[in-house]
C-alpha cells in the first residue's frame, strides 16, 4: 500500500477525503483521530468487512464520546472545530 486512493478505507477517507460509509461516518472517523484515536480505528473496526452502517456508526459515535471524555478528564479542552487543545 502505498497511500493512493483504494488502497485502504481509512486513508481514502482521512486523507483523500472520500466518504466510502456515510457522511457521518467520515466526520466521527475525523473527530476520533482529532482525539488522537487513530490507532484504535485501525485496530478495533474491521475496514474490509464493516458492520451495518448504522452498527458502524454507534462504534464510532461510543468510541467518540469515551475519547473526549478521556481528554476532558486529562485537562484538555475540547475545541468544536479543531480537535483538542491544551
């Protein structure tokens, strides 16, 4: 894999900005990796053989929710537009 659109779900829509699920979907895809969950998107949703979109969806909306509360917790303030910061 070398980066190029097709080669994995995540880069398409992270990097290539193609919305391969829903809308919704790229957005919390986007969020969770503002909230430093990249490594969890990789490891815990099986991108070749996802669930049902609205399955997918709850994942993504509790994985989140869990992650913001994370940072809040840890001091950090979230920025609606941004990600997080300090």
């Amino acid at each position: 894999m070398n980066g190029k659109p097709g080669d994995h779900p995540l880069t398409d829509i992270l990097n290539h900005k193609i919305n391969l699920f829903s809308p919704a979907v790229s957005a919390l895809m986007r969020e969770i990796v503002a909230l430093g969950g990249k490594r969890e998107l990789e490891e815990k949703i099986d991108w070749f053989s996802p669930p049902p979109l609205e399955v997918l969806e709850a994942k993504l909306k509790e994985m989140r929710d869990r992650l913001r509360e994370e940072a809040e917790d840890s001091g950090w303030e979230i920025d609606e537009h941004l990600g997080w910061t300090v």
